[in-house]
C-alpha cells in the first residue's frame, strides 16, 4: 500500500491505471510468448553447436595427427618453406539474419580459385604424404570452424536476449503488475468511502432541509 499512497485517488487517474494494467498485461503475455520462442530457439542451437564442434575435433584432430607425422619426416626448415608461401587465398563475408529482433551473424566464404590443388602451396618432390592428408583436413574442416563461431555468437546472443527478456517479464509479473494492480484497489476502495460519505452527507442535509422547511424528521 506504500506506492498507493503517493497517488491522486480520483476516478480520471482509475481509468488511467486500468489501461495500463491492461497494456502490461497484454506486454507480459507478448515478452513470455518471445522469452519461451527464444528458449526453442537456443535450445536448437545448443544442439547445432554440440554436432559442429564434434566434427570439428575430430577434424583438427587428424589435422594435426598428419601434421605430427610430418613434422617428424621432414626437416623443420623444409616444412617451413613448404608452407611459407600459401597458394590459396580465402574471402570471408558477413550478413546478418534477425531472430526474435536479435540480430545474428551469417557467415560465407570463396576462395580464390575453385582447384582443389591449390590448397597445397608446396610441390610434392621434397614433401611426405602426411602433410598432403594435413592439409586436406585443415581444408575440409574450415567451414564446419566457420559455422561454430557463427552458432557459438548466435547461442551468445540468443542468451544475452533471454536474459533481458527474463529480466523484463518479472518486472512486469512480479512488480509492475501487482503494483497496479494494488493502487486500483486503493483507489476504487477510496472512491466507495468518499461515495458513501457523500451519501450520508446529503442525507443529513436533506434531513435538515426537510425539518427546517416542514418542520418533519424520519423517524429513528
């Protein structure tokens, strides 16, 4: 009853509140509808998230396995300039995509040439075997990398808009709402008193009128 106290307990300021109440109201079933889509959503991506960052492991895993052996047939300074001078140069675009009025990444590559061969920069006279299948992993896996960081951003994202949209909803549940709530029955309780004492009032006076006038009085 606190908050209740600080305000005009007129007729004007009840229907004010009770138009509020009704906006919040239809507010909170809007952001709990948007809360619970974005918990579906993130829950979607959690998933996505999980598969990618198997593949990708896996991925990095025979990558570098192959680069171990390599490393271990060829010289260090032979490995070093065998990979010094990269043939195959890689274009990174970003869009965006809105999801629940969050904006997400969308990310996509080319590269320079379509030859598959250019993704060794070294000739095959001096090199092993095991940096050819190296290099191939490293090449095969780069996309699924590229859609982890963009599914890991979406579930950042997604989880700071969830939160927000948690914060906002008991705001409104568990604040706001009752809060309202609390001051229309202030109010309508106020607005009876003071009707019923008007009533009495006139009834007294009309009581005096009428005994002044015709000298009558109810009877008690």
């Amino acid at each position: 009853m606190a908050g209740s106290k600080t305000i005009t307990p007129t007729r004007m300021v009840l229907n004010q509140l009770k138009g509020r109440l009704k906006t919040a109201a239809r507010g909170h079933k809007l952001l709990k509808d948007k809360r619970d889509e974005l918990m579906r959503q993130f829950m979607d991506v959690i998933r996505l998230n999980k598969e990618l960052r198997t593949r990708v492991e896996a991925g990095l895993t025979e990558a570098f396995g192959a680069l171990t052996v390599a490393s271990a047939v060829m010289s260090p300074k032979m490995l070093e300039q065998a990979l010094m001078y990269p043939r195959q140069s890689v274009e990174l675009g970003v869009q965006f995509k809105n999801i629940m009025s969050v904006r997400v990444p969308e990310y996509s590559f080319s590269t320079k040439t379509a030859d598959p061969g250019e993704i060794y920069p070294y000739g095959f006279a001096q090199t092993s075997g095991e940096l050819d299948v190296a290099m191939q992993a490293i090449s095969s896996v780069f996309e699924d990398m590229l859609e982890l960081a963009r599914v890991e951003k979406t579930m950042q994202l997604l989880a700071e808009e969830i939160e927000k949209t948690r914060r906002r909803v008991n705001a409104l549940e568990y604040v706001m709402i009752p809060e309202m709530e609390e001051n229309i029955r202030y109010i309508s309780m106020k607005l009876a008193e003071n009707e019923n004492s008007t009533k009495v009032r006139l009834m007294k006076v009309k009581d005096m009128v009428l005994q002044q006038s015709h000298d009558f009085k109810y009877p008690s």
